[in-house]
C-alpha cells in the first residue's frame, strides 16, 4: 500500500552498494521534495486517464495482490507491484536516449500455500530505452518482461498482467468486477497531520483473475480475485511514525474492506488510520481510525530476526463486521531493497450475526531492519 514510500530513499543512492542505515521515519523525511507536486486537496479523478503516470509527482505505483485457485485444489497467492520514482522534478533538454529521471523497481512474489513455499524477486530499470516506463492510453506499465497493461478498455476493464523470473511465473487475465474506489476525502489520503504527508489513492477491489501460474516444472491453470491499489504522492511519514499494518479483505458476501494501522514510534495508532467500506454493489464509504479496531492475536518471529504479528481480530462496529484473520502460512518474508512482509490471508467470521468467509492480503513493515 504505502511501501513506495519506503523505497524512495534508496533510489538516491543507486549508485551505491548500500542505503544508509535509518529509522523509516528519518528515510520518509520531506527533504528533497521541492519543485514535486504534492497531494494539498482533493481532485477530479478520470479513468482511464489516471490508472497511467503521474510523473510530477515523486513517487507512485502499481500494486495488484490476489488470491487464486489451481489444478486439484492447490491454494496460491501473488504479488506485483511496480514503483516509479522521479530522483529529480525536471530533465534538462539532451538528446541522450539513455538519460532519464526515473528510476522504476518491481517486487513479484508467489506463495504456494500447500507446499509452504514462498518466491520472491525484486528487479531495477532507468524509464530510458524501452527497459520500463508507463503509459496512460492505452494504459501500461513495465519493467523489461514484467507488466501490467489494459487489453481492453470499457465496463468491465480487461488487463493482463505478466512475470516471470527463474523458477517461477505468472500469466494473468482481470476483468474488473467494480468500478475505482476512492480511498480518504474523495481521492485524498493523508498520512500524517502535515498538509501535504499524503497521496491521491484508489483500489479496484474486485478483479475477475484466470490464467496460469508455473513453479518449477509445473504450471496450473488458475482462477480466483485479484485487488489492484494505487497512490502517488510527494509524501513522508511523520517523524514519529514507524510503520504500517495494511489490510485488503475480500469477503464472501460481495462486500470488500481496505484499512490501514499506522503505527507511531512509541507503538500506538496514529490518528491518520483510515480505510474503506465497499459494499456488494461497489458503493464506498470512508472509514476513520476509530471506526476499526485491530487487535493482533498471535507473532511469527522471522528466522532473520524481527517478529511480525501474524493473526488478527478485526472489528467494524458500524458494518456489523467481526472478522478473524490469518495469513495462509507464516513466512510470506521478502528481502529486497527494503525487508518486509506481504501476504495471503484467509478470513472468517460474521457480518451482522449472519457466517462470512474471506481471503486478503496484508502488508507489514516497519516490524525488521
């Protein structure tokens, strides 16, 4: 959800073999943003238009999740997600064909929940030569053999999402099931009390997913839902913010629930946690931090160090919403640039007295150096 933020700091030092050591506080700090846009007010959102770059912002992405079923009922999850980030607010004029200000990164991973196994590959690219980029009509986003790209426009959205790397892939067709939701004040979410710590975001909760998915030797013909979330911003985190705890849950019922924990440095929630309440007809409703409450239930302490929760009751009194999550195995780890958790999830419990099932992801960072 937020993670581009993150990533941001260690795009100014590509040249180097190493990011310096920090809290993510300090790495999300303001500084550098002069002459970037900033998310100050809410705007006039126009599909297709804006599911393509936004390069006068610093950073943004494209992150689809999803949940799929295979051949003899194996149970898989996956993950791409592609960062653009804009190292400085304008190019000079050159006739370089290799000069760019923007750098692109990708993060693809599989969990095959049978077997408890976890992939994962993170990749690198100059928006230059064709390595990667993105584009509004007809709208796409790559880095080399990676992407996601529309394949038809119109109601419902087509896309195909595509990648591969050694051991493991994916090949995918979305069809969306309901329209973008703006998440916040019309589009606006902000993550910090500071005008401007915020992003203009919105979800495409319900995508239609088939095709395949390969490990190893194997390759399964697939089906399920995918969610797609997308932000982008000039933003930092405030200086006592630590991390986040991010929920995307797709209910049995139709109806679909986006939250977000900030977490501040003394452990507390931070007054900035907020979500959405998608209903079965796709109507949306803007949730506040204490409209939610997350109470963690169980830990996964990670072989490299670093304990994550690793089990959830979630309630939304206002939804009639008691919820009871828990992620499709433990390690669902990544260590790329940045080390983080991100995961499949399964989802019971009730939704006004009345048995729901589910199946999510959730993101955590901020749990391990």
């Amino acid at each position: 959800m937020l993670l581009a933020a993150l990533l941001l700091p260690f795009t100014l030092f590509a040249d180097e073999k190493t990011a310096p050591e920090s809290q993510l506080s300090e790495l999300l700090s303001g500084e550098g943003d002069a002459g970037f846009e900033k998310a100050i007010e809410p705007r006039e959102f126009e599909f297709p238009e804006d599911h393509g770059p936004h390069p006068g912002f610093r950073n943004e992405w494209w992150y689809v999740t999803g949940n799929l079923d295979g051949d003899g009922g194996r149970r898989f999850g996956f993950e791409l997600t592609i960062f653009r980030f804009a190292l400085t607010p304008s190019l000079p004029a050159t006739e370089s064909e290799w000069r760019s200000n923007q750098v692109y990164i990708a993060h693809f991973a599989v969990t095959d929940a049978d077997r408890e196994r976890f992939f994962a590959a993170e990749r690198f690219s100059r928006g230059a030569l064709g390595l990667a980029g993105a584009q509004a009509l007809p709208f796409r986003v790559w880095i080399e053999d990676w992407e996601i790209a529309a394949v038809e426009t119109g109601t419902p959205e087509r896309w195909r999402l595509r990648a591969s790397d050694p051991g493991f892939s994916v090949d995918l067709e979305l069809a969306s099931a309901k329209a973008p939701v703006l998440n916040g004040d019309a589009g606006l979410s902000q993550k910090s009390a500071e005008p401007g710590n915020a992003s203009y975001y919105y979800s495409m909760t319900r995508w239609l997913t088939n095709g395949s998915l390969q490990l190893g030797d194997d390759t399964f013909r697939v089906s399920g839902l995918s969610w797609l979330d997308r932000e982008w911003s000039t933003s930092a985190l405030a200086a006592d913010q630590l991390g986040w705890d991010w929920f995307a849950l797709q209910l049995s019922d139709g109806s679909d629930l986006m939250f977000y924990n900030l977490r501040k440095l003394d452990g507390s929630q931070d007054a900035q946690s907020a979500g959405t309440w998608i209903d079965e007809e796709g109507r949306s409703l803007h949730l506040e931090r204490d409209d939610v409450e997350v109470t963690v239930t169980d830990t996964w302490e990670s072989p490299q160090g670093g304990v994550y929760p690793s089990a959830w009751s979630l309630r939304a009194p206002g939804q009639g919403l008691d919820l009871r999550i828990r992620p499709v195995m433990a390690d669902q780890e990544l260590f790329t640039t940045v080390r983080y958790w991100e995961g499949a999830v399964d989802v019971e419990g009730e939704r006004d007295g009345r048995p729901v099932t589910g199946r999510g992801y959730v993101e955590l960072t901020g749990y391990a150096q």
